[in-house]
C-alpha cells in the first residue's frame, strides 16, 4: 500500500505477533534483526548484505542507518496504552543498546533521536528518577551531536532539556552535570583523534558546534525571559513610586 498510514496498524500486527511470545532479550534480537542498519560487504550488486551488529558497537551509523530501528519502537511506544506497556517498550530499547554490547553513544543517540521525543523523554525521566543523571547528561550530549549533524540545530534538545528540568529536584543535579558530560566528551574525540581512531577532526567541530548552538537556545531564553521579568517589575516598582496627579 502506499498509504503509510494504512501500512502501521498492519505492520504493527505482525510486530507485536512475531515479538509476543519471546522474552525481553529474544525481542531485542528480533528487532535489531529485522530492522537494524545493513552493510554491503562490496559495492557488486550481487553481494548480499550484513546486519550492522558488532559494527554498533565500534562503527557510527549517523543518517539513516538507525531510522527504520527507531521508527519500530515509535510505532510500538505509541499504540501502547497503560504505564506498564510504555514501560516494557522503555526496557526493550535499552536492550536493544545492548546488543550485543553496548553501542556506541552516537549510535545510542541516534536510536533515541528516530524513536521520537515521547519515548526518549520516558527513558531520560526514568533515569533520573533512579539518581542516574550523569548518565542522561552523557546521553544528551550526544543526542545533541546527532541533532546538529542531522538538521544543523539543537531546539529538539533544548526542549527536552526544559521538560526534563520544569521539575526543580531535577533541575540543578542536571544542569550541574550537563557541562561535565561536554567537556569529557569533546576529551574523548579528541583523543580518539590523536589515537588515529576512525574519527576524525570533524567530529570535534561537529560536538563543539552542537554544544556552541545549545547554549546559544538556553542564553536567548533565559535572556528573554530575564527582560520580561524586569520590564514587568520595572513597571511594578514604576507605579508603586510614581508621584500620584493631583
């Protein structure tokens, strides 16, 4: 069909068919299986491609290798309808960053960025509620890389950031680990670089350029927020010290 509308519900059924009877693990296999990023032994058109799956944990797969992986779990996420289901889709992604290893945190980020801003909000909110800020911070940075790199903008994560902090017992325990993820991070690249890693100084200016566009995002907000609060009590103070007209 070319209705992508019509294809969901459709595909969705036999998702949740083929996934239904297997454990946590097995369905993270399932669908790294089914919809993980493919790679061509050699431009002939008769090779057959691989699944990406040791390459995940050493190879980055920025663009599109991560988007029909990413787009399963929005589509599992969104039909889901009680606490526990969105926390069991929750559990599935993070297995999913798990195989066979860990990922890498650019392709973590990318996961995150095509699975959509509802189920990452979830799993950044349940990690902080568990103490684990430092991780999220990690996490963040990356996904601001990915952004950057994808759309040349930060707002999708300086929004989630916003959501993340409208609590205040999160807000500054955040925030206090925020520029200390940045900082190892660009570490990280850096000496990545200098190891003659696969990476190269591109991505250094990409991270410091995602980094430069989010501050930029918090400082135009907090600066305009900042004026409209001393307009406001500006003209508070004015009306309450004004001489009276006789």
């Amino acid at each position: 069909k070319d209705n992508k509308s019509q294809t969901i519900p459709e595909a969705l059924f036999w998702l949740n068919r083929i996934l239904k009877p297997h454990s946590l693990q097995m369905r993270a296999k399932l669908l790294l299986i089914t919809y993980g990023p493919l790679i061509s032994v050699s431009p002939a058109s008769t090779s057959i491609p691989y699944i990406g799956w040791w390459d995940l944990t050493d190879t980055f797969f920025i663009n599109q290798g991560l988007e029909e992986l990413g787009f399963a779990l929005y589509m599992l996420y969104g039909q889901t309808k009680s606490p526990e289901d969105k926390s069991n889709v929750i559990l599935l992604m993070e297995e999913i960053m798990k195989t066979p290893q860990n990922w890498l945190f650019e392709n973590m980020a990318s996961l995150l960025f095509f699975a959509g801003d509802d189920i990452t909000y979830q799993y950044f909110y349940a990690k902080m509620s568990t103490e684990n800020y430092s991780e999220v911070a990690q996490k963040l940075v990356y996904l601001t890389l990915i952004e950057h790199k994808l759309t040349k903008k930060t707002k999708i994560v300086y929004k989630m950031i916003e959501k993340l902090c409208s609590s205040g017992e999160h807000k500054h325990k955040l925030m206090n680990e925020l520029p200390i993820a940045f900082c190892e991070a660009i570490t990280d690249i850096d000496g990545a670089i200098e190891l003659e890693d696969e990476r190269d100084i591109t991505e250094l200016h990409e991270i410091i350029a995602a980094q430069s566009d989010l501050m930029k995002n918090s400082f135009l907000y907090n600066f305009d927020m900042s004026s409209q609060e001393s307009k406001q009590s500006l003209t508070f103070n004015d009306s309450q010290t004004a001489p009276k007209e006789e």
